[in-house]
C-alpha cells in the first residue's frame, strides 16, 4: 500500500506526532524482536542477528548494548532465571 507521501514528509510528520524519528520506532522494533528470540529461542545471538537482517553481527551487538544497557547475552541470562 503506498501512501502517497515522500519519505522525508512520512519522517517529518512521524516526528512531529511522536518525537522521535521513523528510524528510532524501526530500531525499538528490531530491538524488541531480538528480545522476544532471546527469551523464547536457543538460538545464538549470532543467529538472531542474521534472522533480523544484520549481516554484520558486531554492529548489532552494539545495537542492542547501546539501546537496552546490556549485551545480548547479558539480557538473555538475566531473564531466564
């Protein structure tokens, strides 16, 4: 479905209405995501990474440090105790 609006416009009004950008809401989606496989699944972080798309997998642990304040590894420890 197209909206019919340029990107930069969809940025702008996103902004405007929630503060933060359409790249922010994308990024606590991924993030959340990642969550959600570390608790429910035996994957590796490794493995998690690439099933979100990120083929470069120190990148995404520095996603996931510098959003949630802990590693990946950290988060899934600490939640399945």
């Amino acid at each position: 479905m197209r909206l019919n609006i340029s990107t930069p416009y969809l940025n702008e009004c996103v902004k405007d209405v929630t503060g933060y950008p359409v790249s922010y809401h994308i990024q606590q989606r991924i993030i959340l995501e990642a969550k959600r496989l570390l608790y429910h699944s035996d994957k590796s972080v490794k493995e998690i990474a690439d099933a979100l798309g990120f083929e470069d997998y120190p990148y995404f642990s520095r996603l996931f440090s510098k959003v949630t304040g802990m590693s990946a590894l950290s988060f899934r420890n600490k939640n399945r105790d």
